[in-house]
C-alpha cells in the first residue's frame, strides 16, 4: 500500500466498531485504478473475521442474484439454519428452488444469515465494483446494511465516483483520490525502476496520483521511450480525455499487439463474465484458441488464474477487450459461448450473438424473463422481456412482451424506463390483458408525475374496457381511479372520471365512487354514509389490496383513525408477504399518519423511514416530497423547529416542479402547527387561507383536520375575525357530527368555547368526549386552551390543573413543541413546571425500542419482532436488553402492565 495511511486508518477504525458488536458499513468511491481494490485486500487480511466477498461484473448484471449467489457459495451450507420462509426465499433467489421469490424476504435472509455468521465471530462483507452488481443482489445487500444495528457485521463497498451506486441512502463514504506524490514516486520507482528521469516525471504528471495508471502508464512506452530517447508517445499519452480513457487506450494498444487467436481468448474471457474455468476454455478452443494463448494472457498480466476461475486484471480490460474487437469477432465470442453454456445463461448469449427476427429464440427468451420474475428478478425480467421484443417477428408477440417489460420495469422502481416502454408498446384491442397491464402502468407513472386525474383517466379510458368479464379486476381498478380522482382538486375533468365509474362501479363500489365525489365536491359531511357502508364492507378478510386501500382513505374522511391504522398495518403486512415494493410507500405513509394522530411520534417516525427508504429505492419522487412534508409535520410536532421550517420549505420546493403534491399540504400544516405553538395568529391565518386555494386544496381529509386550527388562530385575532372562524367551525361541527367520533366532536366543542361567551361548558364537554376517544395531541390542546382561557380571567389556580394536564399529555407522547407552549403558560401563570412522573419512563425508549417492546408485550417471539420489523433476531434481543432497565423490568411478562401504565392506549 502506497500512500493510503489516512483511508487504512478509517477502515481500521470500522473493522474495530465492528468487532464490539456495532454494525457498520461504508461506501468506498473513486476513479477507475484509484486503489480501492487494494484497500479492500488490505481490509481482507484480519484474519480475526469471518469473510465473505465478491465483485460486481457488467456481464453478470443481466443474471438474477447472480452477485449474491457468488458472495455466499462459501456459507451456502448455512442457510438451512434461517427460519423456513427466509430458507425458501433464499434458496429461490439463488436457484436452489423453484419457489417464487418475494425480494423482501430475500432481504431479511440476507440480514439474519449474516446474523447467524457474525455469531460465530465478526463478519466483513467487502462487495468490489459494486456498480455493476445485479440490480436484485444490489437491493439484498443494501436491504440488509440498513437495517445493521446490534450484529458486529461490516459491510464495504467499493464503487465508481459516477456509478450512481447506493447514492442518496445515507450510508457513510470515503472518497478516493489520488495518492501524494512521494508516495507515487516511490509506487513507480519500485515498478519501474529502468524509466529515464525526464520519463519518470512525465509518469508522475500523467497518472496524477492514480496507482493503476502508475502501473500500467510505464507498459505502453517501448524500451527507446523508457531509456528517454526520441521516439514518439504512443496515443494513450496523447489522447486527449479523463486519466481512466488514457489508461484504457493503453490495454488497447497492448491487445492490438496480441496474436488475433490470443485476442479471442481474451474477448470469451471478457464476455463471459462468470469466470468459469471450463466454459471459457472449452469455447475459447472451439474459437480457435490454445492453452498457450491463456498463458500469454497471463504472462501480460490480463488475466489470472486461481482456483478453477479465470478473470480479468482490472474491468478496464474487458471494455478494451470489447472495444479492440470488431463486430464479428463479438459475435462470434457470444456464440462459442452459447454453445457451451447451459440454462439461462447460455440462452442471453445466443440472442447477444442474433440479429433481426427469431420467433422460436424469442419464445426462449421469454422463458428467461418468466423464470427471472418467479425469483423475484424483476429489472432482469424487464430487460429480457425487451430484448424477446426486439427479436418478435409479430406485433402482437411483441406488443405482450413491451406491456411485460414495462410492467416489471415500473415494479423494479425504474420508472423512468417503464414510461418509455409504454410508449414503445403503444395500444393495441385484440389483447387485453396486456392492455390492461398497460393501463395499470401509464395510471401510476402519472400519479408520480403529480397528474392523478390524469392517472384516473388512463384507468377509465384504458382498464375499464378491457375489464370485460372480469368483475374483481373491474373492482380495483374502479377503487383505484376513485383514489386517484379524489386525489385531485375538483372540476369538469375530475367530474367526468366520477360520472363514468358511477356508471360502472356497483355494491360496495358504488358507495365508495358516491362518497369520493361527495366529499371531494366539498360536502364531506354528506358523504360519510356512503363512505361509511364502504369501508365495513371493505375491512374484511379476503378483500382485495386495492379495495383495502381506498378504504383506508376513505376511512380518513370519517376520521376513524384506529381502523385506519389497522387497515395500514395490514395492507403494509401483506406488500412485505407479497413483494409489492411500488404500493409499500403507500400504507407505510398512512400508517405514520394515523400513528401521529394517535399521539405516538416515535412510531410514526418508524414508519415514515421505511416508507421514504422503499420511495428512495423505487425511484417514487412524489412520494418521496409527500413523506417529506409529512416529516416536516413531525418535527413541528416534536418542537425540532428549525428541523420543520427547512423541512417543510423543502417539500413546497419540491412541489413548485410538479402540477401537484399532497407534500405541499403536510408542509404547510407544519408550518402552521409552528405558527400556532408559537401564538403566530396571523401568519398561521393567512397561511390556511392560501392552502385553502393552493397546491394542497385538493386534500379533503387534510383540510378537514386543520380546520380547528383555522377557527383558533382566527378567534385569537379578535372579533372582526369570528365571522371566519365562525364558518370553519361551522364546517368542522357538521362533519363531527355527521361521523359521531367522540375526538371529532371533543374538537368541535373545543371550536364552539374559542367563539363562546360562555366557554367553560363547552371545554367541559370537550374532556368528557376525549376521555371516550383518544387522541393524545387533540386531548392536549383542549386542555391547553382550556387553561389559557382560565388564566386569561385570573383563575390562577383552575388554570394550572388544565396546563398541567396538558403538559403531561405532551410530555407522554413526545409532543416537544406543544409541550413547550404549556410550560411557557404554565410560567406565565405563576407555576414551576412539575417534575416529571419516574413511573412513567416509556419516553425514555428509541423509537425502534418502543417497537420492539410492544410487539413482546404481546408474547412474541424475537424471530417473530424481527420478521414483523424487518431486523435481525439478534437486533431485537439487543433492543430488549437495553429497553429493560430503562422501563425497570427484567422480563416479557412484566412489560404488558407497564406499558398500560406508561400508555393507557396500548
């Protein structure tokens, strides 16, 4: 090692995080020959860990799990160990069986066979190239490092500065450049020893710190050019472009001095991509090739040999090897593969080496789209299918095919490219099926785009004439394009979309449309009946996931927030089962939301992470400005003020690219909540009546629930004010009342006491319904407002038994930011704020504690937590060992009590 003292140290000082049972992983970036194989070897030599390791090949990335399935070749005997659902889903990813493969799962596998290793002793995981590792194995591995906490695992990978691997995800990153140059100098004396002085400095200049360039810069200079004589630099000096371009010139001008049957040996070599000793000979020699020809490639340091493999010095070399050959010989490489490569594989290299149509190797191909989706391979299946599309002589052959790739492309997260695939495939009426995956495609990419009518529209237009004789496709795709039209803000277009679903939908959907259309045409009060027979029709076992979705929705608008958490809990559960990595994002968002309502942060906080990891993975931009402001809301909540005014802006900026966001709405109700903790009557005002016609006008649900804010800040700005006020608590009070939640109706009460002469009443009234209906932040509120109207007429004493209740409200559930208006009332009152109950000490937990102990409570097992989690057993027993002191228990059967004691809504 040359001059990498710095980097060494902070690999070192991960291996060290490791061996004391932390988790850690890191991402290694540079150029091309910038040393980070070399720091990866350097790693690899602690022999106090357990090692597994593997490097991404570009050939290889069209193979499903292909990476993962070298990484554990060594450990593959360890995987009977993992609970029988991982076993499956591991054993189909990696081929060991035909199950169909759920990518989640795979995920999990991967986390607690690496659990299972590190208990031996610390594991390294070191992943080289990584930007050419298999999408599938890609997602398994980053799976699994995020959710590293207790298991003394290191995972590094190393990667290109412009690769676009692990970008955005929050893993920590060394970046590479070039060495100092007395370390250079040093590297090129000890390699090149015979250069010229005036040459060396030449070197030096030219490889600018790079390690393979001071390597292999030196090769491509004749013996006259290293003695410093006249001759001219060959073009890798000469070329004009990045140090890697020049370094890659240079193996091509060493290729192009190889005999052409030593050539084809290299090219099989490169194209082949596994480094299976005995293909690539065999079709290395059915091309013309001799044993000779592998071992010039060797003495030229291009290849190396070593236990049955045969693989490339550097990847350079197998784009030089592909860019000096000509198309023939490409070609020809691929087919002497195909001949002597069995399954799958052997199949890809045949249609590398085809031009033009082939109905019969189209139809083979296919078959390897198919059989890449049952093992969950998903881009994989997309790109094959596209590539039988190419080879379809008939339009409808390759019509089917592009609507499949598109399909698979969408559920892989590559958004981007399913669009393009759609619209390559174009329509066509005598196939519906793939009509209707089609219509399925072009509605979500423009949900993402922010154009849900416009999504609605596709499905009425596209899906619902295809639905022909298919009542529970007709089903979903009517609940889906009522969510998608409710989503939108109302006028002719959206109206249209409802007038034709009412034309098709019935039962159960018929209330649904009604009550959608109802409630988005600005009656949300009228609509609670039919959105009320909808969702207990719904919430039944059995019902589809799109059906089950619109009732959580439609459950917002009558403000059942238990069931509608409950719904999200479940559908959550079943995108895990089911592999659906698209719709994930949708419950987890839901879920954040209700669990916030219901006054508990934490796990909304959890919630919204792995929704906003699962939006990042599948590329959902707009579902990803939704979380955000969602977030934003959080933190206002919490009192993290700065945290939700940079949040919060961050999210409307993100909305301004689009026609439309629900981010916008949560970001300004973020603001307001700031504004309201802070007695910002004004700007809270103003800000509501711009939402009220802005981006975030089309959320009925939102702008219900923030009603009550607007009748407070416009009640506290005095009596030219109430006529406004009056109005929005008018609109709340009838929709309360039309629902009939105790919270919904506490909160009205609470509105009416804000405009009262006589308001005591209408607070006491208030309490009595919270105490039916929980919601911790509303409950605080009334208490709070309650005590500030006591205090405001010298009721000192009454005043501070109701800012105290409040206080200790906000207190139990996080509520930093309320918490803090309280204390400051309570001050203002004349009282010392109260010294919080020790027996209370449930905020003393993370949020991944909390979790972790409520699902014991329940009696479950540690296997159990982590498969309903997504972490290791391992994580939740460390979970647990440090939740028990803190709650002051030592064991499960403790917890239930107190948890009810520190959490009357447990």
């Amino acid at each position: 090692m040359y001059g990498r003292d710095k980097e060494r140290a902070e690999l070192r000082a991960l291996a060290d995080s490791v061996r004391a049972g932390q988790g850690a992983a890191l991402v290694l970036r540079g150029a091309p020959g910038i040393g980070k194989t070399a720091l990866l070897d350097d790693l690899a030599a602690d022999t106090e860990f357990g090692l597994l390791r593997v490097t991404g090949v570009e050939t290889e990335a069209e193979l499903p799990y292909a990476a993962l399935h070298l990484l554990l070749r060594p450990v593959v005997d360890r995987i009977d160990v993992l609970p029988q659902a991982l076993r499956a889903a591991m054993q189909g990813a990696l081929g060991l069986s035909a199950d169909v493969v759920n990518r989640f799962q795979v995920g999990l596998a991967l986390l607690t066979l690496f659990a299972e290793l590190s208990a031996d002793r610390p594991l390294l995981c070191l992943v080289d190239d990584a930007q050419w590792l298999d999408r599938e194995s890609a997602d398994a591995l980053l799976f699994a490092v995020r959710r590293l906490q207790a298991e003394p695992v290191g995972v590094v990978f190393a990667a290109r500065d412009d690769g676009g691997f692990a970008e955005s995800l929050g893993l920590a990153e060394l970046h590479l450049t070039g060495i100092a140059e007395d370390a250079a100098e040093q590297l090129l004396a000890e390699h090149s020893a015979d250069l010229a002085l005036g040459v060396r400095d030449q070197m030096l200049r030219e490889a600018e710190g790079n390690p393979l360039a001071l390597l292999e810069l030196p090769r491509s200079l004749t013996p006259e050019q290293r003695a410093g004589g006249f001759a001219p630099l060959t073009p890798a000096f000469v070329e004009v472009g990045t140090l890697p371009s020049r370094v890659l010139r240079g193996y091509r001008e060493r290729i192009a001095l190889l005999p052409s049957a030593t050539r084809m040996c290299l090219l099989v070599t490169a194209v082949a991509g596994d480094g299976d000793r005995d293909v690539i000979l065999s079709a290395a020699m059915a091309a013309g090739g001799t044993l000779e020809d592998f071992a010039r490639l060797e003495r030229a340091r291009l290849i190396r040999t070593a236990d049955a493999r045969i693989t490339l010095w550097h990847p350079l070399i197998r784009v030089a090897a592909q860019v000096e050959a000509d198309i023939k010989e490409r070609f020809d490489a691929h087919r002497v593969l195909a001949d002597t490569t069995e399954g799958d594989r052997g199949l890809l290299h045949r249609a590398a080496a085809t031009t033009g149509v082939d109905d019969r190797l189209a139809d083979d191909i296919e078959g390897v789209a198919t059989r890449a989706e049952v093992r969950g391979a998903l881009s994989i299946a997309s790109s094959t299918a596209e590539r039988a599309a190419a080879m379809s002589g008939q339009p409808g052959d390759r019509f089917r095919r592009l609507a499949y790739a598109a399909a698979t492309a969408l559920e892989a997260g590559q958004l981007d490219r399913a669009e393009q695939l759609a619209r390559r495939a174009g329509k066509r009426a005598d196939d519906p099926a793939s009509t209707r995956r089609l219509a399925g495609v072009r509605a979500l990419l423009e949900f993402e785009r922010g154009v849900p009518v416009t999504a609605a529209r596709v499905l009425v237009d596209d899906a619902v004439p295809a639905a022909a004789g298919m009542p529970e496709y007709l089903a979903s795709v009517v609940a889906r394009a009522a969510v998608y039209a409710w989503s939108s803000a109302y006028g002719p277009e959206q109206q249209a979309v409802f007038d034709r679903l009412k034309s098709v939908a019935a039962g159960r959907l018929a209330r649904l449309v009604e009550g959608l259309d109802k409630a988005t045409a600005g009656d949300p009060a009228g609509a609670v009946a039919e959105l009320d027979a909808y969702v207990r029709a719904a919430d039944v076992p059995g019902t589809p996931v799109p059906q089950r979705l619109a009732a959580a929705y439609a459950g917002l608008l009558l403000g059942d927030h238990r069931r509608v958490r409950d719904l999200a809990a479940g559908l959550v559960a079943d995108c895990y089962e089911e592999g659906r990595a698209m719709l994930l994002p949708q419950p987890l968002g839901l879920l954040a939301v209700t669990q916030l309502l219901l006054g508990k942060p934490e796990e909304a906080a959890a919630a919204r992470d792995e929704a906003l990891r699962t939006a990042v993975d599948t590329g959902q931009h707009h579902r990803r400005g939704h979380l955000t402001g969602l977030t934003a809301w959080l933190h206002a909540v919490q009192g993290r003020d700065d945290l939700a005014d940079t949040t919060a802006r961050e999210a409307l900026a993100a909305c301004e690219q689009r026609y439309w966001t629900a981010g916008s709405g949560w970001a300004v109700h973020a603001l307001t909540v700031l504004d309201l903790q802070h007695s910002r009557y004004d700007s809270a005002l103003d800000r509501l009546r711009r939402a009220a016609v802005g981006p975030a006008r089309h959320s009925v649900s939102l702008q219900l629930h923030t009603l009550p804010d607007r009748v407070e800040a416009a009640a506290r700005l005095g009596p030219e004010m109430y006529a406004e006020a009056a109005d929005a608590k008018d609109k709340f009070t009838d929709w309360a009342q039309a629902v009939g939640r105790p919270w919904a109706l506490a909160v009205a009460e609470r509105c009416a006491a804000l405009l009262s002469e006589d308001a005591e009443p209408h607070y006491e009234r208030a309490l009595v319904l919270h105490a039916e209906d929980a919601h911790p932040i509303e409950h605080g509120r009334t208490h709070l407002l309650y005590g500030e109207w006591l205090r405001r007429r010298q009721r000192r004493a009454d005043a501070a038994v109701q800012l105290n209740a409040a206080r200790e409200v906000f207190r139990r559930i996080g509520a930093g930011g309320w918490q803090t208006r309280a204390d400051d009332e309570l001050r203002a009152a004349g009282y010392a704020e109260p010294t919080p109950d020790p027996a209370i000490p449930l905020a003393m937990l993370t949020s991944q504690e909390r979790q972790v102990v409520r699902l014991a409570a329940t009696g479950a097992s540690n296997r159990d937590i982590a498969a309903r989690l997504f972490l290791s057993p391992r994580t939740v027993g460390f979970h647990l060992y440090k939740a028990y002191p803190k709650l002051g228990v030592s064991t499960r059967a403790e917890l239930t009590s107190i948890l009810k004691r520190a959490d009357p809504d447990t």
